[in-house]
C-alpha cells in the first residue's frame, strides 16, 4: 500500500472508532480507512476493559481489508508499534526523553504508558478478512489505567495537537506498513523494532493468563515472541503476555 491508499475521516464524536471502522468494513469500505475522533463515549481498552475517552487525546483506528495471510499477521502489532514510536518520536522536543516500546507495542516515555493499542479482527460478511488497528495516545490527559503508570506528552513539554500528531502517524503507519510488506518485510520492521525497545537485557516479569514468570528479557525470536531467559537456565518464547520492568 502507498500514502494514495490511505483516507481520512475525522469524526467529533463516536462509540468507538474501532467499531466504526468495523462497521464500514462490514458495509464494503475499502482498506486503508483511517477514523479519528476527538472524543469516543464506549472507547474499548484491551482485555474488554473501558479506554479513557474524553476530548485532548488522540483517538484513531486504520481498517485493513486482507492485511496478511493469517500466519504472517502476528507480526503486525510489532510494526504498529514501531510506526507510532515513530510518531510520538517526532513530536518530542529537542532533548526530550527517549520513547522506547515494551513488547509487544506498548510505548513508554520514562517508562510510563503514553498510548493504548488494540488490534481487531473479523470476518466480514463477504468473506473478506478484516482488520483495525486502534491507536490511543495521551497527548493531554491520562488516565490512571491501573496496571502501568501512566503520562501524556504534554507531561514532558510536547505541543502538538492530537490533529498535528496524527498528520505523522498518517504518514509513519503508510511507511512501517509498505516495509511491512503483508509480513514479508518482518525482518525489517524487528530490526528497527529492536532499535527502539526498551528493556532488552533486563529482568522483567511476564504475566501470562494462568502465573507470572521472572527472568532476563534476552529479545525477540525471528517471528516476534519474546525470550525470556529463566533462573533455570531455559529460554522461554511467549507470544502474549503483560511486561514488567524490574
Ligand atoms: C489498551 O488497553 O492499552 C488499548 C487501548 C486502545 C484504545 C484505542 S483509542 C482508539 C481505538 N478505539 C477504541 O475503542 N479503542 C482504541
């Protein structure tokens, strides 16, 4: 896909603007729609929990049609990630702290949790498989979201607007996802992933749906999953769990 491909529609207010896109996709909308809003009044978080909605943040979701054959779309929460670490990069002031992402997409600014992603699939009623990546970052406000600290980017001197912010994940999200290329560029976007995480050699704690294992965080594998290298002298690959430092 190229910068063409993309479209934008900002709305002032929605439920969520990852339902919208879902719902235009349901009724035959193209890939590459971007929906913004400035406020959602049902914004979704993961984990079915609520996502703090009110007007001052960025609120946006991409609808992809047919993103990737189904074994190569794990990799995209790590390309999303690097395209809104990109993003939020460029807004910072000069001599601003590093952004840096926890695997898989979180994106931390000293070490606090400045932005949401929730990634959502269906198969829509033509059979088409649909997508959308939806995008939250605290530009103005933040939440208490309970599990991490939290900041905005207004905590740490930014001036961009949500819309100003969004003009750079327009563009940086067109980008990561051509390098992406359907997954194939995976190789790629780990590399530059690897460049911008944060924690890499460090002992973490990983909660999984049933316990939480501790070790030294030693990367990610070719496909994305994260190593974790336990007391026992193992390596350990998870594809999905919550990170902590420390
Ligand atoms: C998380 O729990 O960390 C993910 C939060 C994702 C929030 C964004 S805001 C835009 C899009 N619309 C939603 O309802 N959720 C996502």
């Amino acid at each position: 896909m190229s910068l063409d491909d993309f479209r934008h529609e900002a709305l002032a207010e929605v439920g969520s603007t990852n339902t919208e896109c879902l719902e235009r996709a349901r009724k035959g909308a193209l890939s590459g729609l971007w929906i913004t809003a400035d406020r959602q009044v049902d914004g979704r978080g993961r984990r079915g929990r609520a996502w703090f909605s009110e007007p001052g943040n960025l609120y946006a979701s991409l609808l992809l049609i047919e993103a990737a054959p189904m074994e190569r779309l794990g990799s995209l929460p790590l390309a999303v990630a690097v395209a809104v670490q990109d993003a939020v990069s460029r807004v910072m002031p000069l001599n601003g702290p590093e952004v840096l992402v926890k695997w898989p997409n979180d994106i931390l600014i000293e070490r606090r949790k400045i932005c949401g992603i929730l990634i959502e699939g269906e198969t829509l009623p033509d059979g088409r498989h649909g997508l959308v990546i939806g995008i939250g970052i605290n530009v103005a406000v933040a939440p208490d979201a309970g599990l991490y600290p939290v900041a905005t980017l207004r905590d740490f001197g930014v001036s961009a607007s949500p819309d100003e912010l969004f003009a750079y994940l327009f563009q940086s999200m067109a980008e990561t996802l051509s390098l992406w290329n359907r997954g194939r560029g995976i190789a790629a976007v780990m590399e530059r992933w690897k460049q911008v995480a944060g924690g890499i050699g460090e002992n973490i704690t990983v909660n999984l749906p049933d316990r939480s294992i501790s070790g030294r965080f030693a990367g990610i594998d070719d496909t994305g999953f994260l190593k974790l290298e336990t007391e026992d002298g193992g390596t350990r690959l998870i594809a999905a769990g919550d990170v902590f430092f420390g």
